[in-house]
C-alpha cells in the first residue's frame, strides 16, 4: 500500500489553492502541518484564543464586542492614541456599539487596546479593519493594509491566522499580502493562514448587526479556509464560505458597485424629469408599488460614506490588468459624482427666482453627514456641495444634530443652532440629509424658500409652494 509522502501532501495542497504558493518546509511532516491547524482550530472552538483587531472604528469596535460577547479575549490595535484610551476606559464612540454592553466588556477585561504591534505574537487570529481609499486620481489606496501588512510580518508567529476585511479589489490578499507576509520565512497554508472576509457594515442599521449579517468568507488554500470558516461561525449566524479569498473579495465590489449603479440609474432619471418639468419622486414612488421585478432606490445630491463612492473603483481598477472596460461602473460614478453640481445649479435657478444672487445669498445646509440619523460625514456629497457654493461667494452655515463640527480638506466648519431666527435669516435651506429628528413643517413655515434633495419634506401640505425638490 501506497504511504503518502511530503512531495505527494505538497502537490495535493498546490491542487487546492493554485493561487497560493505552498510547499511544507523540509524539516516538517504532513503530520506537524496538521497538527497546527488543529490546535488553531482547537483555541477557536473553545474561544480560548486572543483575537487581535487592526483598527477600532466603524467595523472594527462592533466586530471587537461580539467576540468579546461569546468569551474571546480581544485586543485591539489602535494607532489613535486617544481612541485607544478611550476604548480601554469603557467609553464608547460607535453608534452601533451599546453603552453598558461594551463598558462591561472592558472593565470584565475581555477588550482592551494598545497602540503597537509587540503583542502580535500573543494573538492567535488577527482582523484587520482599515480605510482603503482612492487616490485623486481614483486608483486604490492600500497604504494602510500594506502599512499593517508589514507591521504584522515583523511579528508572524506558526499558526496565526490573518483575516483582511477592508473592502478592496479582487487579489490584494494573495496578491499584495501574501508576498509581504511570507517574507517572514513562515508560508502561506503551512506556517500561517490568510483569508479575506469582507466587512458589511451599515451604520445606523438596527436590523442587520455584526452577528446577523451573512458573512463571506475565502482563505489563501485549504487550511485557511477551513480555520477563518471556523473562526467566524463563533460569533456569526450565518457564514458564506467560498473558494478563495479573490472570490470573497469580488462579492464585495460587487454589493457596493451594484447599488452604485441603481442609485446612478435613479440620479440620471431625476436630471431627466428636471429637464421634463415631472416630480421624479412621483415617478418612483408609482413604480416601486410593483410587487415584482423591481427594487426601490431614490436619487440624492450625490453618494457617501465609506464604500459606495470608492468601492466600484478598486473593480474598475482591477479590470484595466484585464484590458476589460468597466463601461457601467465607469459612467454610475460619472453620474453620481455630478449630482453636487445638479444641486448647485438647480440651487442658483431657485435663487434666481427669489431675486437674490449666490454671490449675496446666505444658506443654511441641513444635513452634513452621508446617511440619515448617523453622525458620519465621509465622502459626503454635502461637502461638495458646500464647497461649491462657496466657489460661487455664497455665505454658508450647517446645521447637523448628529455633526457638531468638521474637517475636511481644509473646509472647516462648526453646527449651528437651528433656531427660528436663522431659519429666517437665511436665504435658502439646501436639505442634504433627511434626519428623522428635524421638524421640516418648522423649517419650511419659517425658511424663506427649501431646496430639498432627499424629498425630507414629502408629508408636508402646508407652504409646499415655498418647496423646490431636487
């Protein structure tokens, strides 16, 4: 009978994960390699492994609490100084996090932060969750994975494993990390494991948490899928493995870059019916009481946040190595990236027809932030559209009950009270950001005239005449 030997266990792994480079070093049996998996996956299924977390933000601190909630000791790594302190003080800064929940956590010493990497070592499974940008030129940004990247490397230990969350085009993880890691001297699916799980964070989402959310998962080879599987069933309802880590990196694009597509689809449909003289809210909100076929989507001043506005670029980039031309990611971006403009122009046409000239007018902006009820200003095309405004000698002010001040490229401003005599002091109210605790029927009574882009106004029936809707 046949005895399998080291070069048969290489070429059956190489057969698994053509994409990984992997080879068992000479002084170890298939029998060693084995072993590691299963005390990773040992810790794991006991929760008795540490849980390192690569930034606390958005992703990061919720994903840290539901570890922390099933009996993983979780550190996170956090180069904010002051958000490391305040993290291992109990004070939290997520909306989606609760209070008492994760002041418990910390002070029961399940969670804690440090701000470098000399505890890598103690840590069995590592989640990175930092910003992949774009450049200005709208290439991707990974200077902060591959920052991590090589912070880890310095620190790699047998029987880690890695999981990148960060959203970013299909390959970085066998691509970009691989290679860095490696340089260690450890291999990918032999002394460490690699994966990507994609983050589906939606701030300010009640229903749909960190642990109810389907999670995709794909590792860099077998052993590593198998482990990250494993890892992320602790605390997940439900996980979605899939064959490698490219593929899970592409479902994300894809999520984000689909509804970039519907939203551009509905933003080019409002500059139609503009142009037409209809109410493009009309129109959708006939259409989206067919109980089939179609999904509701509505247009805005542009789009925000940390995915929908980058994420189709990392594909779109991705694609050019293919000589393959994104042609509907390419134009969605297009139109989405031209609505701040639509409301500046739609914005001087409303002036215009109030007597007053944007270079002499004073308008309040309601709503800085990219998403209703949600204090986070990323990417938010009200921004641009305060920029813009302020191109044109416009004399502006915000008010945001969930932003108390921003920074954005220079562009610094501070929340203004919203109060009756500002109402009627301004000349325009531009509505941004529909927040729920905003009485529109005030604003509109006071306000000389709302230039109102997310249809915030919809119930209202008195003074519609002084409403112009995007």
């Amino acid at each position: 009978m046949h005895q399998p030997s080291r070069h048969d266990f290489h070429k059956s792994l190489t057969r698994k994960a053509p994409g990984a480079l992997l080879r068992v070093h000479s002084d170890q049996t298939e029998a060693e390699v084995v072993q590691r998996v299963q005390t990773l996956l040992d810790k794991i299924e006991s929760r008795t492994a540490t849980v390192g977390i690569v930034g606390l933000g958005y992703v990061g601190l919720p994903f840290a609490v539901e570890k922390a909630k099933v009996g993983f000791k979780v550190v996170g790594i956090e180069q904010n100084a002051d958000r490391a302190a305040r993290v291992n003080s109990g004070e939290n800064y997520i909306p989606d996090v609760k209070d008492h929940e994760f002041k418990e956590l910390v002070s029961r010493g399940f969670i804690k932060a440090v701000t470098d990497y000399t505890s890598v070592p103690e840590m069995d499974v590592i989640v990175i969750c930092v910003p992949t940008p774009l450049t200005k030129n709208l290439n991707p940004d990974l200077q902060f994975v591959e920052h991590v990247t090589k912070e880890l490397a310095k620190h790699l230990r047998p029987g880690q494993l890695i999981s990148l969350e960060s959203t970013t085009y299909p390959g970085t993880t066998h691509e970009v990390m691989q290679p860095i890691l490696e340089a260690s001297g450890l291999k990918v699916d032999i002394d460490f494991y690699l994966a990507h799980s994609p983050e589906r964070v939606d701030p300010g989402n009640a229903r749909y948490t960190t642990k109810n959310t389907n999670k995709v998962v794909g590792g860099v080879g077998p052993n590593s899928h198998k482990v990250a599987v494993a890892f992320y069933k602790q605390t997940i309802d439900h996980v979605v493995p899939v064959s490698s880590a490219d593929a899970a990196e592409m479902v994300k694009v894809f999520e984000n870059t689909f509804r970039a597509v519907n939203i551009a689809l509905v933003n080019e449909l409002c500059l139609l019916c503009d142009r037409m003289g209809m109410n493009v809210w009309e129109v959708l909100d006939a259409a989206f009481t067919k109980p089939f076929g179609i999904m509701p989507f509505y247009p805005g001043p542009g789009v925000g946040g940390h995915c929908i506005p980058l994420d189709p670029h990392y594909l779109e980039w991705k694609a050019r190595e293919y000589n393959f031309n994104t042609r509907f990611i390419a134009l969605a971006g297009e139109i989405n990236r031209s609505m701040p403009r639509f409301v500046r122009e739609k914005t001087h046409r409303v002036l215009n027809m109030l007597g007053v000239a944007p270079s002499r007018s004073k308008i309040l902006i309601l709503g800085v932030s990219y998403k209703r009820d949600l204090g986070d200003w990323r990417e938010s095309p009200a921004l641009d559209v305060i920029k813009l405004l302020k191109e044109d000698g416009a004399d502006l002010v915000y008010h945001d009950p969930f932003v108390p001040s921003f920074d954005e490229h220079g562009l610094v401003m501070e929340n203004t009270p919203l109060t009756d005599e500002m109402l009627r002091q301004v000349d325009l109210v531009i509505v941004t950001a529909d927040h729920t605790n905003v009485d529109y029927a005030r604003v509109v009574r006071l306000a000389a005239h709302v230039l109102d882009t997310r249809n915030a106004t919809k119930k209202i029936t008195d003074h519609r005449d002084k409403i112009t809707l995007l």
